[in-house]
C-alpha cells in the first residue's frame, strides 16, 4: 500500500511527502531522523544527514533532504512554507503536545527561515484518536481537561492556530491508529511491544517534482 498524502501538502510542485501506513514500512530508504525522546526540541537538519542527537522536530531548507519521524499512536506533523520553500516533520505524542512542540517548530521556522506564519500549510496524519485515546486525571490536566479522552490532534491545530497558522492551512486526516483495525496502522496501545512503526517524512525538491533526485518509490 502507498502512502498516505495530503492535498495540501501534495498541490506544491516543489515538494515530495508521505504518511507510511503498516504495509508501507520501507517506503522511503534513508532519510534524516531523530532519537526522539517526546521532547519540544527541535533541530535544524540542513547540511546534515543519517541518524541525529536527540529531539522531535526536524526542520530543513535543503533541497534532497529527506527529513522523518516514527510513530505508532503519536501524532505525526508536516509542514510546509510555501514562500520559502522550508519543510518540518514533527513527532508529538501527548507529552510533546503538552510541550506545545508546534509553536517551537513555527518560531524557529520563523526565526531561521524567515517564514511568516500565516502561510504555512500543516498536515496532521494519522494519530490515536479521542475515540481510543483515554487518559487518567493525571494527564487530563495538563491538558486543562476533565475529559477521559484527550484529542491530540485538536490539541496540535489548536497551538498551531496560537502560533499564527490559519486554520484553514491545517489539514487533519482524523484516521484512528488504534481503532482502525490492527492491519491499517501500527498502535502502540494496541500492540504494547510487538507494535512496529510508521514514518512520516517531506522532502524538498529540486526544482519541481518531475526533476527532483532521490524520490521513493511511492
Ligand atoms: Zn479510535
């Protein structure tokens, strides 16, 4: 099965992205990546390559440059600044959402790169819903919730649109890791140990998609 891909995402020539699924696992053969710790670090992956320090954002503005997450429940991001051609690839789990990872993404994008906010374009893929995603009043309230389930994703746009996104820049797939059946995604929740994972990841091209180099087999 291919990727999953955002319209938002996939209407810029310049740009090549992907949301692996459970049968997709090897979709992309060597990207830029992080030893992700469900932090708010972020780390600008320009000019380097393989596997990196520690942290849970990845930005570049290297053309070539496969940037990439691994989730299993958590919340993978994408973003792209159309202006500027910059990309980002965001792991938020809850604890990361809690850490408002996003609005370090989009300040740093703003800071390095120049990107204005307003026209950034966010894809939220596939992620534990508010459907299976029950928490204990202990984590509820760090969320300032009551609830017994808490909506990552909404959570994510939510801080995204406090940092300057607009709203209708923010794409959310709202596809359940957990309930979607054991064969579509991988869940740690689900699986506990056994559970693999996904990887998420965007690429700058070259120059538009037909002529960029280093493109996956979709
Ligand atoms: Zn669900």
């Amino acid at each position: 099965m291919p990727v999953l891909q955002s319209p938002l995402l996939a209407a810029l020539p310049w740009l090549t992205h992907g949301f692996g699924v459970r049968s997709s696992e090897n979709w992309i053969p060597a990207y830029t990546n992080l030893k992700q710790i469900h932090s708010s670090k972020v780390i600008v992956a320009d000019g380097r390559r393989g596997n990196l320090e520690e942290g849970d954002a990845l930005i570049t503005s290297e053309a070539g440059n496969w940037i990439g997450i691994r989730t299993a429940d958590c919340v993978p991001i994408l973003i792209a600044d159309p202006e500027y051609r910059v990309a980002a690839a965001i792991h938020a789990g809850w604890r990361g959402t809690v850490a408002s990872i996003v609005t370090y993404v989009v300040e740093r994008m703003t800071q390095e790169f120049r990107s204005n906010p307003g026209r950034l374009l966010v894809a939220i893929g596939p992620a534990i819903g508010p459907c299976c995603f029950e928490v204990g009043p202990e984590v509820a309230q760090q969320f300032h919730s009551s609830a017994r389930t808490i909506d990552l994703a909404t959570a994510n746009s939510q801080r995204l649109i406090d940092a300057g996104v607009a709203s209708g820049h923010i794409e959310v797939m709202r596809l359940c890791t957990f309930c979607n059946g054991p064969g579509q995604f991988h869940s740690f929740r689900r699986d506990k140990e056994q559970s693999g994972r996904m990887v998420s990841a965007i690429c700058i091209g070259f120059g538009d998609k037909k002529s960029a180099g280093g493109e996956p087999a979709l």
